[in-house]
C-alpha cells in the first residue's frame, strides 16, 4: 500500500530530495530547519538503494500522531454555562483559581505568541475570537484552521479565553492565539505534518508552542530535530506527558514529543492535587496542572468538560505566558526554572515533576 511506503529521511549534511527522486520517490516535504525530507518510495528495492547512502543518518516511517485519548464528558452551550454559575456572569473555573490562587489579571500574557498545535481552534468562538490572531492549515492547505473536532478550541480556551463576562476566562486571558491544525475531524495526523506545524510556528515567531498531542514512545529523530530548532531558537515547547499511565504510578511511560529533551512534559492533577490515574509517568516529567474535569470552550460557540494530559498542558504554556509578558527578556532556560521554582510539589518527580504549576 502506498500508505505504508511514506518515510522520512535525515541526512548528515544537508536535505537532498534529489537523491529520492533519483529512485523515483515523490517528495512532500524539505525542512527547513534540520536535514529531513519526506518521501513516498516507490518500492522496497529503491529504499534498499537510499538505505546504502553514506550521507544518510536515519530513515523513518512517516507515523500517524493524534490525540491522546482525550475523555470528552459534557458539552453545554451558554444558556447552560449561564445557569450552572446562577448567574449571567462569567465563570472562574476551579483549574484556572487553582493555577493563580486568585482571579487571573485581564492583560495577563498581552503581547505574547502561543502557537496552538492542535485540530485548530473555532475561529469565530465568542469567548477566544479577539485573541485569535493567524493560523494555518496543514491538513488541507489553503483552507482556514478552523477546528471540526473540539480539541484544539478546548485546548485554547484554556490558555486565553477571553475575560469578557462570558462564558470562561483563561490562564492568560490577553495571549495572542495562532491556530495550527496539524489533525483531522477525527484528531489524527502525521509525524510530518506535525514537524510542519513546528516549522511554521518557528517562521511566524512564536514564544511558546502548546503540543497537545501524542506520537508513541519510542522517539523518531526528525521530530527531535524540528523540536530542537524550535528551542534553540528561543520557542518554550510544552507538550503532553500522554495518557497511558499506569494507575499504580509504575513504569516510564511519556509519549512524544513530551519526553523529548527541552521539551516541557507536563503530568495531569485531580481536583485534590493528586496525579490522575491515567497520566504517563517517568523522569522526563517538568510540571504538572488540573487535567481532570476541565471546563473550555468549545466548536460550535459552546463550553465542554474534557479530561486528559491535553487538558494540563495549557495550563502550563498560560503560565508561561503570564511569565513572559511580566519579563519580556528572559531566557528559554530562565522562563522554564521560574515555572518549575513556583511549582508546588504534590508528589515524586517521575509522577509529577516540580509540581502544581503556580502564577502567584
């Protein structure tokens, strides 16, 4: 099948597409950034034949990524989020207090770029639409971000909902969104749409990269290498620790991109600080947040209640929103410790790292 010929090759000097069309390969992507390029090979002897370059370090299979097993458990629209606060006013959700001690600063994170890797974000959502400033579509080129599966707008509101006395407020209610759909409807896509995710949010500049998203647990080296582009050219990476822990807490268990080094992998807490049953565990933690009954936006202008690591992220790159509008010059390594310093500890490190993530 021709879905199983796709890979992805690094070469030690620089990208050469070239080498692959010589044995009939169809290129879809050249990095940028490091010295990948994707291909679909016509046959096992033309892969034989790339595979005897001295120039080429590896050759991978371009994998399918999605969603972590995200627990969807209510939707309301906003009659309902109106009725459950008794009142016509917006609701603080506990996640959100819990992460400020207090109700967040309205500018909190003005000025500040989180690039949303994700299914894309509702982009007419009245609760996210003001912060929502670009995007792309990576699934079908040309087409607006717009999210057709709830994820990434749930994710978004999150970071940045607007404090407009509607709806929900986020961590960093003043934070400029740019939606960057690398899923499907049904929150799958490929390693290589990923990595073009990355590389986009690197050319538009952005400060932090929300990753909510799960690639497996062995590491492929050209997602290290998109990853590593993105850090070393400033960008704060924060992903997903994955869901599929082990409820007894046992066992390395971090999906990708999160346990990537300079990657921020962040854990999911319950309501009483403890790690949720279902968040992977292992020493490449950095941080953990509420991800158990979270209350976000939602497609279609509406509000849902989701569980899952994809939840805690946010929390996270909203901190570090915080952070960054606060001291503007800070360094990747300096903006990591003053999350990890603030960081309330509620348990050992492999199960989540420095702790609840902290704004005041």
């Amino acid at each position: 099948m021709m879905e199983d010929r796709r890979f992805t090759f690094l070469f030690r000097t620089c990208p050469k597409p070239e080498k692959i069309q010589r044995w009939g390969g169809k290129v879809y992507h050249v990095s940028r950034y490091s010295q990948s390029v994707s291909a679909v090979v016509p046959s096992a002897k033309a892969l034989k034949a790339l595979l005897r370059d001295d120039d080429l370090i590896l050759a991978e299979r371009d994998r399918l990524v999605g969603l972590p097993s995200p627990q969807l458990e209510q939707i309301y629209r906003v009659p309902s989020i109106r009725k459950k606060s008794r009142s016509l006013r917006q609701v603080l959700p506990w996640n959100i207090q819990r992460v400020w001690n207090a109700k967040p600063v309205s500018n909190a994170g003005k000025g500040v770029r989180v690039g949303v890797i994700d299914t894309g974000i509702d982009l007419t959502h009245p609760d996210l639409r003001g912060n929502i400033k670009g995007g792309v579509n990576l699934i079908k080129p040309g087409a607006s971000p717009q999210d057709d599966n709830g994820h990434g707008t749930h994710v978004a509101g999150i970071i940045a909902a607007v404090d407009n006395r509607i709806g929900v407020v986020g961590v960093a209610p003043a934070a400029q969104l740019y939606a960057i759909k690398v899923l499907n409807s049904r929150g799958v896509g490929r390693l290589t749409t990923l990595i073009k995710g990355i590389e986009w949010a690197i050319d538009h500049g952005m400060h932090i990269l929300n990753i909510s998203i799960g690639g497996g647990t062995s590491v492929p080296g050209n997602l290290v290498a998109a990853i590593h582009a993105a850090v070393n050219r400033g960008i704060l990476v924060v992903a997903a620790a994955g869901n599929n822990g082990k409820a007894n807490g046992k066992g390395n268990n971090l999906e990708v991109p999160g346990k990537i080094s300079g990657v921020v992998a962040v854990a999911a807490l319950a309501k009483n600080n403890r790690r949720a049953p279902f968040s992977a565990t292992g020493p490449e933690l950095t941080i953990a947040a509420p991800g158990v009954r979270i209350l976000s936006t939602f497609t279609g202008g509406r509000y849902a209640v989701l569980s899952g690591t994809s939840q805690a992220v946010p929390h996270v790159a909203g901190a570090a929103a915080v952070f960054k509008q606060l001291h503007p010059g800070l360094s990747l390594s300096a903006l990591k410790q003053v999350l990890t310093r603030r960081a309330r500890r509620t348990g050992a490190p492999h199960l989540t790292g420095a702790g609840l993530v902290q704004i005041r």
